[in-house]
C-alpha cells in the first residue's frame, strides 16, 4: 500500500502551487510521512544513491578537473573538447542518481 502511495504522489493530478510548500507537502507525503518525515531516508537505495553521488561528483570529477585545469591559462580547441566531455560524462553519471 505505501508502494501504491509513492506512485500516485508521482503522478499527482493536483496543480501545485510554487510559494504554498504546507499545501503541496500535504498532497504529496501521506499522513504517516508528515507525522515522522525521517522515515523517508528509510527507502530502499536512497543512502546508496547520495553516496554514489557524492563520491562521483568528489572523486571522479575532481580528478577529470585537475586534467582540465592546467589548459586554463592556455585554452585552445582541446580544451573546449575537454570541457564538453566532463559536461557529459557528468550529466551521464548524475543524471540517474
């Protein structure tokens, strides 16, 4: 049933507003989540999730920015194609997380 919850939080066919965070908490947590909000951090994946963020963002794309950083001081078109390929790589690896 709590499944089912998540699912139709989704997809919820409530217009919510931008600047009313009380009204669209109320609609997309069910009464059990607003009554103890930590348990959110209990889903499945989600601390598996932050840490491969984390340690792709401070592991991974700051080794590849120590690779582009000494073309600063001299960019040229390999630097563009550098810069473009981190941008990717990036977006391809955190977009999932």
């Amino acid at each position: 049933m709590a499944f089912e919850e998540r699912l139709s939080a989704i997809t919820t066919p409530h217009k919510l507003p931008y600047f009313n965070a009380t009204y669209s908490l109320s609609i997309l947590l069910t009464p059990a989540e607003r009554r103890r909000p930590w348990i959110l951090y209990c889903t499945p994946g989600l601390l598996a999730a932050q840490v491969a963020r984390v340690a792709s963002i401070t592991l991974i794309l700051a080794s590849i920015l120590l690779w582009v950083l000494p073309e600063l001081l001299n960019p040229g078109i390999s630097f563009l194609a550098k810069v473009v390929a981190v941008a990717f790589l990036s977006k391809a690896v955190l977009t999932p997380l």
